[in-house]
C-alpha cells in the first residue's frame, strides 16, 4: 500500500485531536481563579451607609445645642424678672387719660428697690415712646414744681415725701401726660450691672474729677468700671453746667449700658448674659401694674431712644436756675401728649436752653 493510502485509512483515529485543536478553549468562569473580594472590617466606618450616617449624628448634635442655646436665652429674662421688685406707683385720684403713645418715669436713687421715701432722686427721666422718634426727657431735679400737698417745691423732693405714686402725680400734674409705668434703678445696682457687662465706653469731653462723688477721669472715649459709671453719672460740681450737664452724662451712661448689653458679645457669652441680666433685675424696682412683656417694650423703647433715630431732650428751660420756659415747656409736653415727637424741632435740646 502506497504511504497516501495508508494514511486515507487512519485518518479517522486523528479526527478527534484535529476537531480539539481547531476549537478554542472555553474561558474561565469568573470568581474560579480570582480572590475572594476583600469586605471591610466591622465598625470600620468605610462605604456609603457609614458617612451619612455620622452626618447625620452631627446635625442632630448641632440642632440640640440650638434647641438649648435658644432655651437658655428665654429662659434668663424670667430668672431676671423674678429679681425685680415690684412697688406701688399709681397714683390716687383723677389722672390724663386717652392719650396716643406712652410714657414712662424713669428715676435713679439712693434707696434700695422698693425702699418708698427713703432716698433721693438724682435722676428724673421720662421716656415716651409712640408713633414718632422715641424721645428720653430729663427733668432737672432741682426744678421748681407743685408737689400735690407740699407746695411749690424741687421734683426731687415728690419721692421722698410720697415715693413713686407721689412722683407720678406730681410729674403728671405738671406735665398733663399720661405715666403708664414706673422703673426705679438703684444706684448699688448700677455699678454690678456695668461690671457684668464688662465696663462700658464713655466719651467725656474734658478730663473731670470730683472728691464727693469720687470720679476721676481722663478727657476722651474710654472704658470705665462700675464705681467710674457712677460717679460720672452722679457728679455735678465738675460740670460747669450743673444739674443741666449731670442729666446729659446720665442719658450718656444709660445709652452705654444698653449699647453693651445689646452687643454680641455680651449675648453669646453665657456668663456675662446670665449676670448682667440678673444683676439688672435685683438693681430695679417697677410700678406694680408693670408686666414682663411691658418691661421688655419699655426696655426696648428705651434702647431706640439711645439710639441715631431716637431725641435726647431736656425739659425746655429759661435759665441756668431751671426755671422751665412758660412758652417752650408747654408746647415741648403737647407733642408728647398728642404723639407728635417729630415736630418736637428746636424745642428738644440736650440741655433745655434754646439753641
């Protein structure tokens, strides 16, 4: 047999080797010869699930500091209150009534809160507050007034004879405005609220000193203490003008304490909100027809009146004895009888002369 028949004949025991080497091999099947993914240890923190979940943790964390933060801040106005002492201040019989807007009698004394008559008034504000510019007024305590039952006599003496009820109808028989509260502050009181607060900024225009009320002060914008507040507020025989200067360092010192307590600072400091507020609360004594939210208006009020749209005014008077002015003085009480502060014009100086 030739070599070509030979092969003819076998060629069916190589037909299974052909037909393997022509197929192609079949590939793997996935995870036989790969490791095993590599899992992340319990706890780890790792993958999607655990990042928004510690955000999660983190704003509820963020949201109760809130929630306290703003509780907190609530909460000390009432912890305030509770210090303050409420004393009678309406007065008997007939008084103004009807009237637009309202006004509150303001006074600093020696007495503690709520010692009725025993202390003298260095200080007789006003504050009216309504449609128009907030306007704080001061009365020079050695004006002349009629005292219902003691005569002609200096305002001063009307909260010692009687204390508040007696100060409010003498304020109201001279003035015919309507007093719809009372805030007395202690003199003691006033130098714990300026040290809570810190000190306060004053601007005297020249350097002053005074052995009876024991200030000591440098000419220009500074901050002072407790002690330095109050004599600066008290003192009169360092100012040429008298009693008329004493008043304008008074609406110098009130407008300071409010500026500070009002700052940021002071309200995002725990301690020194918590403080200033409760040593303002034990320092006053309110009429006793004076509410919380009332107190909270009138405190208001009286930071407007301190502030670039707020007036500064004196009882218009017609000289350095403090007579008050019979034109000017008048017609200066109508615009806040009839709410018409911003028409008060030339009638409100910061110290009652005509300008």
């Amino acid at each position: 047999m030739s070599s070509d028949g030979r092969s003819g004949d076998y060629d069916w025991l190589y037909e299974d080797d052909r037909r393997r080497s022509s197929s192609p091999e079949p590939a793997p099947r996935g995870g036989d010869d790969l490791p095993p993914p590599q899992l992340p240890p319990p706890g780890s923190g790792s993958g999607s699930a655990g990042g928004p979940r510690k955000k999660r943790g983190k704003l509820r964390y963020l949201w109760l500091l809130l929630v306290l933060w703003l509780a907190f801040l609530v909460a000390v106005p009432f912890i305030a209150w509770a210090q303050v002492t409420k004393v009678p201040a309406t007065p008997d019989g007939d008084r103004p009534d009807g009237q637009r807007g309202s006004n509150y009698v303001i006074v600093g004394s020696d007495a503690r809160p709520g010692e009725e008559g025993r202390g003298r008034t260095d200080s007789i504000m006003v504050l009216h507050t309504g449609r128009g510019p907030t306007v704080l007024t001061s009365f020079p305590r050695d004006s002349i007034v009629d005292i219902p039952g003691h005569g002609s006599t200096k305002i001063n003496a009307a909260y010692a004879f009687g204390g508040a009820p007696l100060l409010v109808q003498t304020i109201e028989q001279n003035t015919g405005l309507q007093i719809d509260g009372f805030v007395e502050i202690g003199f003691e009181g006033l130098v714990d609220v300026v040290d809570s607060l810190g000190g306060i900024e004053l601007c005297p225009e020249n350097a002053l000193q005074d052995e009876d009320s024991g200030l000591d002060i440098e000419a220009g914008c500074q901050t002072v203490d407790g002690e330095t507040a109050l004599a600066y507020s008290r003192n009169r025989k360092a100012y040429a003008a008298g009693d008329i200067a004493r008043g304008e360092a008074q609406r110098e010192v009130i407008g300071a304490i409010g500026a500070k307590a009002r700052s940021p600072w002071t309200v995002l400091n725990p301690l020194r909100y918590y403080g200033a507020a409760v040593d303002t609360g034990s320092s006053l004594a309110v009429g006793d027809d004076v509410s919380l939210f009332s107190f909270v208006r009138f405190a208001w009020a009286l930071s407007g009146a301190m502030g670039g749209s707020g007036l500064n005014c004196t009882v218009p008077i017609a000289d350095m004895q403090v007579n008050w002015d019979s034109t000017r003085a008048p017609a200066f009480f109508d615009h806040l009888i009839n709410d018409t502060s911003a028409d008060l014009g030339e009638l409100c100086t910061p110290t009652g002369l005509p300008d």
